[in-house]
C-alpha cells in the first residue's frame, strides 16, 4: 500500500502543473541559422519538454518569432490545411494526425542520425527537410514547394518508416504515437495573419502554426518528479536502506 501512494504521489506532481494553467506548456519559437525561408528548421524554448529543434507541421498557419504560446500536445495538427482524417479533442476543430513518414524522419533528426543531414549543406537540408514535412502532412502538393526539393527525405522515409518499403498511401498514414513523435497545437490570443479564432475555456485563441516535438521516455519523466519533490532520490535511496538495515 504505501508502495502505491508514492506512485499516486509522483503521479499527482507530474499532474500538478496541468491542472491549473489548462494548456500543456507554453514555448516561444524562433529561427536560427538553419531556418530556411518561412520554414523550419526552428529553436523551440517550452516549458514542458525543453529546448529542442522543431519543424513546422503545417504551411498555411502563421506564428510571431519570439512570442510566446500557449500549447496543447497533439496526435495531429489542427485546422491547419487539408488532410484531415480526426477531430481535435480540445476544440472539436478537424485535426490531420501526423505520418508515419513525418514521425520517423523527425525521429531521425533529433536523434542526430537522419543521412545527409547535418553537415555543411544543413540550412538547404532544412529546407528539403521541412518540405518532406509538408507533402507528407498533405500541406502542399510537390515536393519542392518554397524552393527546396524534399524528394530526398520523402523517399528516406517511403524506405525505412515504420516497416520500410512503403507506398505513397502507406508512409502517409497515420503514425499512431510511433517514435514518441507528438504535435504541439500553438494558441495564441493575439492574432497573426488569418489565424483561426477557436474558443477555449471560455477564450477566444487564435490557432497559430502547429509545431513537431517527441515525448520524453516514461522513466525521464519519474526521474523529473522526484526532483520536484522536497527530498530527491539520493534522499529516497538513503531512507530505504536504512529501513531495509
């Protein structure tokens, strides 16, 4: 029994910061040397899961450098463009859930390993990079869109995504959580460009340009709560051997 009232309370610490601000995080993105045109590749500053290096999800959803935004994380983008297949849990709004190709090469890029990638081309592989993204999310109908050619990462992804050697239908659908690849759906109450208006809890939001991110593993986040806590777990690991001797 006790066993379980610590996981309960680590549960309820992790749960702590959800339950009063209502969206999952806030971030503030912008470009870097590697950005390429009005797309990715982007340095995301959030509260929830770090600093990373992220790629736009959608193309017709705009967003202000250096603002901050309020998230939800998201199996999709959402009222973004066309392709959409679901509904979105928080607005009802229709929500295109991300690919299994997307998934995989973002997966790739943040683990350092995706081919061709990071080396002394990287601002133009960005580019190929995010218009890959974008033909794949169903956001633009040629792989060469804002001036890259992302045929590259889309036949990297038709090959080694999910079980590899995908058609085109196959590496278009759904990834269903696969490679912990998530959508971080961006609000905002100040409007940019045509964004969306959406009412959440009561406020007008406005959708704003829906971002890539990856989960952290379910042991990370444990290791997380435990620092939150009053003691941290060298503390627990004293107090269990003493009971224990």
């Amino acid at each position: 029994m006790k066993k379980l009232c610590m996981v309960l309370s680590l549960a309820g610490v992790m749960a702590a910061p959800n339950l009063f601000a209502g969206f999952d995080g806030t971030i503030v993105l912008t470009q870097n040397a590697y950005s390429y045109g009005n797309g990715g590749q982007f340095t995301a500053v959030s509260s929830g899961l770090g600093t990373f290096q992220t790629f736009c999800i959608e193309y017709t959803e705009e967003y202000q450098p250096g603002s901050q935004y309020d998230y939800y994380e998201n199996s999709g983008a959402v009222a973004g463009g066309s392709g959409a297949y679901a509904t979105d849990p928080h607005t009802g709004l229709p929500m295109d859930n991300i690919s299994i190709g997307t998934a995989w090469l973002y997966s790739q890029f943040r683990a350092g390993t995706l081919a061709n990638y990071f080396n002394a081309n990287q601002q133009l592989n960005a580019g190929n990079l995010q218009d890959a993204i974008w033909y794949l999310e169903n956001e633009t109908s040629t792989l060469a869109f804002n001036g890259a050619d992302g045929t590259y990462y889309y036949d990297l992804a038709k090959q080694y995504a999910g079980a590899g050697n995908l058609t085109d239908a196959q590496v278009a659908a759904d990834s269903d959580g696969a490679y912990g690849v998530i959508a971080l759906n961006l609000y905002s109450t100040v409007k940019v460009g045509d964004n969306l208006p959406v009412t959440i809890n009561g406020t007008t939001y406005y959708a704003s340009q829906d971002q890539l991110a990856i989960v952290p593993e379910p042991t990370t986040m444990i290791a997380a709560a435990l620092l939150l806590l009053p003691f941290g777990a060298s503390t627990l690991r004293i107090l269990r051997r003493n009971r224990m001797a």
